[in-house]
C-alpha cells in the first residue's frame, strides 16, 4: 500500500536536508533531488517490518 507524506527540505551549508515530520524521519543529500529520494528510501525502511539479525532465545537466564 501507497502512502504519500509532506517533505520539508532547507539547505544546512552544502547539504540539503528533507524531513517527514508525520512519522519524524529524515535525510540529506548533495542537492533537493537526492535529499528527497534519500528521504523516500528511508521512509521505505522505515516503513519494512523489523527483522531479526540473529536468533533470539527465549528462556531462562
């Protein structure tokens, strides 16, 4: 499922910086473009399921 989000994007130096206050996530890039699809991929991440890196074990100590 789609969703669309606002951005937000200023210049810091020679950054730019794209924020998504809706769900609090941020990024940067070279110039607006890449600030935004950066943003874009980390909405996406942010958005994925947790997974595990390694096995957990559940029990006593």
């Amino acid at each position: 499922m789609k969703r669309q989000f606002a951005a937000t994007v200023w210049r810091e130096g020679k950054w730019f910086v794209s924020q998504c206050l809706e769900v609090d996530v941020a990024s940067q890039g070279e110039s607006e473009e890449e600030a935004l699809a950066n943003l874009k991929e980390a909405l996406e991440l942010h958005s994925e399921p947790p997974q595990a890196t390694r096995p957990v074990e559940v029990g006593a100590a």
